[in-house]
C-alpha cells in the first residue's frame, strides 16, 4: 500500500488540535476547507471531521491512516471505497 506522507499536525480551533483527532487506532477522514458531501462515520474504524481551510494540507479530502500516514486524498469522495474496500473497511453511506 502507497501512502502519501506524514499528516501535518495543528491547532484548528480553540483548544482544538488535529492530533487531538487522529489519536486512536482508527482511521480519521477530515474534509478540509471544503463543503463536498461527506460518508457517515465509518463508526470505531473510520472517524469523519469537518474543518477549516488550513494551508499545510490544501482543500479536500485526507484519509489518514492509524500509522499515522495519509493514505488517501480527493476532492470529493470518488476513489475512498476502493481504497478501503481491500483493508476490510466499508465505507459508508453519505451525510
């Protein structure tokens, strides 16, 4: 499997921090300055967040794997399912 880096790290918010998002044995997908209709959460295995426009990552999409790489990345969500389908994780329904 291919990963595309090391996910950038931050402060989004008051007392907010993108680590603070990413800890956890799951994957995280934050939709980063963009308004695209988003999954449901994919429960304990992948967490869905909605943020502002923060310049380290751009706009879109950025799955971020467990190990703490991304994984993924699109501008909407074409491409999500088929990256998860063969870690046996589903993608869900949209929001």
């Amino acid at each position: 499997m291919n990963d595309l880096g090391k996910r950038p790290g931050g402060v989004r918010g008051p007392g907010r921090r993108l680590f603070d998002i990413f800890r956890g044995p799951h994957f995280t997908l934050p939709a980063v300055g963009t308004d695209t209709e988003l999954p449901a959460s994919g429960g304990d295995l992948v967490r869905v967040h909605r943020t502002e426009a923060y310049e380290a990552y751009g706009k879109g999409l950025f799955l971020n794997r467990p190990d703490g790489c991304i994984g993924w990345a699109g501008e909407d969500t074409s491409g999500l399912a088929q990256y998860l389908a063969p870690l046996g994780v589903a993608a869900a329904a949209h929001r």
